[in-house]
C-alpha cells in the first residue's frame, strides 16, 4: 500500500497515538495515506473512533508481532 508518511507511536498510551496521528494528519493533503504505527492495545478502538468522528477513511488495519498498524486516509 502507498502511504505517504509513516507516524511511529510504539510505546505511547491512550491518548498520544491519536495526538501525534491527528497532528501529522493535518499536514498531508486529501486523499494521502498515513500509517500509523503502535502498540498501544486500545489503539484499535481508538482509531475506529477517531476516524467516525472526523470523516477519514481507515483503510486497512493489521497487527504483526504485536504492533498495531493502521492506514488512514485523509478526507
């Protein structure tokens, strides 16, 4: 998958991971892709959420080896 920048949150806690996503975001244009990575377990809903409430698309979402990635597109 393409992805236009990639932000690194492992070892970060609720609410950071989603702190530092939405701030990348905000500097990419609509229709980019971020991936985000962490290992924050709770990160699963708290994507699903984030990207409800502000109209993004979460692409795709997997774990590997204990790392949450997610693929965020901007609106």
């Amino acid at each position: 998958m393409n992805k236009d920048l990639v932000v690194d949150t492992k070892g970060l806690a609720c609410p950071m991971p989603i702190v530092k996503a939405k701030k990348a975001l905000d500097g990419l244009q609509s229709g980019q892709v971020m991936e985000v990575l962490s290992t924050d377990k709770g990160s699963v809903n708290d994507f699903q959420a984030w990207v409800k409430q502000t109209n993004h698309e979460l692409v795709k979402h997997e774990e590997e080896q204990g790392v949450y990635k997610f693929y965020v597109r901007k609106a």
